[in-house]
C-alpha cells in the first residue's frame, strides 16, 4: 500500500498537489501567451486573461472544495481525539470556522479576477492569507497543547516553522505592497502586467509577487503536515436495507398506502 493511500491521507495530498497545479498551469499558459513577465508575477496575473482565466478559476474552486473536506476531516479528529479538553474544542471549532471562511475567500478569488471586479478580488485575497494565517496559527496552538501525550513534539515545531514562515511573508508582502501603491512611483501599479526592471518600483513589485508565492507555498506546506495524522483516520460507509428485497420494500410501501384511511370532505 502507498503512503497516500493509508487512511485518508489522500486528502491533504490531493489538496497540495491539486492546489500547486492551479497556480503551475496557469502561470506556464501566460508565460507562452505572453500575458506575463516570466519573472514572477503575481499569481491572479496569471489568472487574469483568457484562456488561463478559466482554467484558473475552475482548478481553485475544486481547491476550495479539497480545502473544506481536508479541514472538515481534521476537526473531527481533533474533537475525537480530545472529548473532555475543553480549551481544545474550543480552539477545533474556531479553527474550523475560520478555515471555511478562507476556502470561501479562495473561492472569491476564482470567480472574481483583477480584470473584472478588483476589489472583490482583493476581498478573496483577504479572506484566503488573512484568515487562512490565523487558521494556522489556530492550528499550531491546539499541537502545541496536544504534544506530547497524542503525537510528538516534532509536528508542532514543524508548523511552527510554518506559521513563521507564513507570518514573514505576509510581513513582506503587506509592506512592500504599501510602499508600490503608495503614490511614489505612479497609480495603477497593482494591476500591471508588464514591468521593465529599469521602472521605478520594480524592485518592491518583485518583492511583493515573491512574497505571495511564498506565502502560496507556506499555505501548503502546512497541509502537508496533515498526512501523517490522516493516515490514522479511515472512512466506513454502511447501507442498511429494510426488507428481503428492494421490490419487497416497494410493495410493502404501496400496501401500507392503501391501507391509509382517507378523510376530509370537498
């Protein structure tokens, strides 16, 4: 048996992998369209114009979708794992929450390019880093008060790292954001798509989009650390079947129907 295939991990690693692809295709699609520069763009510039827009869109909603299944399964088993912590539940139901909200933010993000509805977009962005950081950090919390006696201490350095990772690119990207669109160099500069490196402001744009790719794969290395912890975790479905047969159930459904006395008046 593969590691992705023990217990549910599949989940968190379809989740990186499926996620990693959106932001690859779409920007390798504008590179050969030139609708880009190749030195790092942001990455909704590579959703920005057709036909990298619809792919784009529809590869992030699916994230979104893997996104909610993956942190569903991980507040269940946190609960599980903790019925009588209360600060834990506490924490896991927050956590949960907020990891929603972000999955909903990247769903913003899909439906609403820069091309079309810039704020919108920037509400996504929002939504999906701001939220989705406190979801770590909400996350590394609950390792941290769950080592050592349910997993080692290992994994919460590990996504304290993470977290720390996450935390220095928002720092650089916010900062440097601030500064590019701050009026020094021109208005409009968020929306460019193509920059000569002679440009004023050049230098804090590829601070800037550095920084959101970093922040992006800060994002899933994080959900790489669930693996270990879903392998644990396996999904049983049962069917019960009231009766001999289903033709059985259905006579009997039709039996029981004539049998109903019929009242009222017209």
């Amino acid at each position: 048996m593969w590691w992705f295939q023990q217990g549910l991990s599949i989940l968190p690693s379809a989740l990186v992998v499926w996620s990693s692809a959106s932001f690859v295709f779409s920007y390798v699609t504008a590179v050969l369209l030139h609708h880009v520069d190749p030195l790092v763009p942001y990455i909704s510039d590579t959703g920005t114009t057709p036909p990298e827009r619809c792919l784009f869109g529809i590869m992030l909603n699916i994230a979104a979708l893997l996104g909610v299944a993956t942190m569903y399964v991980r507040y269940k088993q946190v609960g599980t794992l903790n019925p009588e912590e209360p600060k834990i539940l506490r924490l896991n139901k927050a956590g949960f929450v907020l990891g929603i909200i972000s999955c909903f933010g990247l769903c913003i993000i899909a439906n609403f390019q820069k091309s079309t509805l810039f704020s919108m977009h920037v509400i996504g962005a929002c939504l999906t880093f701001g939220i989705g950081a406190i979801y770590i950090l909400v996350q590394t919390i609950i390792s941290y008060k769950m080592q050592p006696g349910i997993h080692g201490k290992g994994i919460f350095w590990i996504r304290l790292t993470v977290l720390l990772w996450c935390a220095s690119s928002i720092a650089s990207m916010f900062i440097s954001s601030v500064i590019l669109n701050s009026g020094l160099f021109g208005m409009g500069l968020i929306q460019k798509l193509h920059w000569d490196p002679q440009e004023n402001g050049y230098t804090f744009h590829i601070m800037s989009t550095a920084s959101e790719w970093s922040l992006a794969f800060s994002f899933l290395s994080f959900f790489l650390t669930y693996i270990r912890d879903f392998q644990k975790i396996s999904l049983r479905t049962e069917v019960l079947l009231h009766g001999h047969n289903l033709y059985y159930m259905h006579q009997q459904l039709q039996a029981d129907d004539q049998e109903m006395p019929i009242t009222g008046s017209i």
